[in-house]
C-alpha cells in the first residue's frame, strides 16, 4: 500500500474526526503535521489544546519536535496543552524537547500503554503466538469458512450504530453513514469486511501510517455469530498482512491494561510505550485562570481544572 504521509493528515479523515469536536467545542489547529484541536470549555476560560481522539498523536520524536516548535512560536492564546508521543522509550527525550521551547514549563508526563501486533511472520507462526483460548476460537472460527475482503460492506454502520449504542459512547465517537463513507474516502484507510461463508458478521477500518505500519481505527461485529470478535480482529490482521504492512497498532484499553487491553494482547500482542503529556504553555494566564496563586501547579486529576 502506497503512502505518502499519516492518515490523519488527510483532509477527510480530519474533517470527521476533528470535525465533530468543532461542532461541539472549538476549531480546528492545523499548525503542524500532527493535528491539535482548538477548545474552550467555558468563555471566561482560555483556549486548551489537545490530541483529538484516537491515535492522533506524534508517532515518532521528530514528529513531536515540530509540534512543540510551532507551539512555541504560536501558541494561539491557549494555556495549557494535552498531547501525546508514540516514540518508544522517549521520556527523557520528551522532558528535554519542553524544556528547550518552553523553558522547563509545569509538565507532567505519563506513561501509558498500546498492542502492537508483529504481521512480518507466517500466519501459522502469528496463530501459535496467540492465547489458547483465542487461538482454540480462531480455529473454530475457520471451519466456518471465514474470510475477509478488502471492502466496505454498508452492515458496518449497523453492527457499529449497536455497539455506540449498547456501550454508551459520546457523541464525539457517534459516527454516521456519511462520517464512516467520509472516513473510508481516504486514500491512507481501508476497509476490512469479514464474513462466515458468504455471511457479513462485521468489519474493521485500519489507517496506513506508513508503509510498514497501521492504526486499527474502528471495528464492528455481529452478536448473532459464534466468535464473531475474534474473527474480525484475526481477519483484520492477516488483511492488513496481506496490504503490506508489517506491525499493526491495536491501540490500549478504554483503561490502562484493562480486560480490552488483555484481549488485545490475547492475539499475540505486545505492549508498547507511549506518552500522555499535560503541559502549561502560559503559567501567568493558567493562574489566573484557575485561581492558582501561591501554590504549586498540580497536573494530576482532570487537566485543564475546569474542564
């Protein structure tokens, strides 16, 4: 698969995802390659900046090093700022990046979790890799026939619409048929159908971020079929195998190494580092703000305070 740049610089993969927060809180910040959204939570309040949702986060140093240098020149009128950095093994890097624009600014850096799935082996090699209950599932899963096809089926609205339902998410992550159509648009994204048989049981969308990686963005699955979400999830690996790539990135859990994180890791996964980083780009302007006088700035908890 043929990529130039990240999926989510592409404009229609932006306009979605971004999209719905600009709707809802702010406008867009298109000042680097990593893309920031412009919020502000109340109108006394000054403009925070942050990571959208997802895995919109500088996924290597250099790419981070732009961002905090554009920052640095522009800042927008914003006081705080939440980003992410997918480098590995990069705090101290992250920590001295800060410093070196912002003259060592109240930050807190925290490390978090992702699975990352190697797709360079055998698909015999990947299955042993896998947990005996996923692979005993994965088995059982193929003598029903299971496929997948680089393709969009229109079910994927559905099984997807059920499960935003079912687990109550946000608006933010409410997609609708002309978001997901919008989405699969991208030159960067595919989409994966999976079906026992000739039968659709759901489907994922993967996002290139560059030749040798990918993002697994969305998915979606039928309840109505045995091992329905194992057969998606070990479908859309060998389906983004199949694209070229070689590691793909499951993301974490909705919680760090929650029961999704553990059933991410169950397909042979490995745990990799990334950073969430809270970082005051104007103290004077965050105290006044946030009535913080005489006291240390503290970054833990919910971040910005008001939010």
């Amino acid at each position: 698969m043929s990529i130039q740049t990240p999926y989510w610089t592409e404009p229609t993969y932006l306009q979605t995802i971004c999209g719905r927060l600009f709707a809802q809180n702010g406008c867009l910040y298109e000042g680097t390659q990593t893309p920031l959204v412009k919020l502000r939570f109340k109108p006394e309040l000054p403009i925070h900046l942050a990571s959208p949702p997802g895995f919109l986060s500088a996924y290597t140093l250099n790419t981070f090093k732009e961002m905090l240098c554009d920052l640095s020149r522009d800042p927008h009128g914003s006081a705080t700022a939440f980003l992410q950095c997918r480098a590995p093994n990069a705090e101290k890097e992250i920590k001295d990046v800060i410093k070196q624009h912002f003259k060592d600014p109240p930050c807190l850096i925290e490390p978090r979790t992702l699975v990352q799935i190697d797709l360079t082996h055998a698909e015999d090699y990947m299955l042993a890799a896998c947990r005996k209950d996923t692979r005993y599932r994965i088995k059982q899963s193929k003598k029903m026939d299971t496929s997948f096809r680089v393709e969009y089926n229109a079910q994927f609205w559905e099984l997807y619409n059920h499960i935003a339902e079912r687990n109550s998410f946000s608006n933010t992550y409410k997609y609708s048929t002309k978001d997901i159509s919008q989405l699969i648009s991208s030159s960067a994204i595919k989409a994966i159908s999976v079906y026992h048989g000739q039968e659709y049981i759901g489907g994922s969308i993967i996002g290139a971020v560059n030749k040798e990686r990918c993002d697994y963005i969305l998915s979606a699955y039928t309840l109505n079929a045995p091992n329905a979400g194992r057969s998606v999830l070990w479908q859309s690996l060998l389906a983004a195998k199949s694209l070229g790539f070689e590691n793909i990135n499951l993301g974490g859990g909705v919680y760090e190494e929650d029961t999704l994180f553990d059933f991410k890791m169950s397909f042979g996964g490995q745990s990799a580092p990334f950073y969430t980083i809270k970082l005051v780009l104007d103290e004077a302007l965050y105290r006044k703000a946030y009535n913080v006088v005489n006291s240390d700035i503290d970054l833990t908890g919910r971040f910005p305070p008001q939010a």
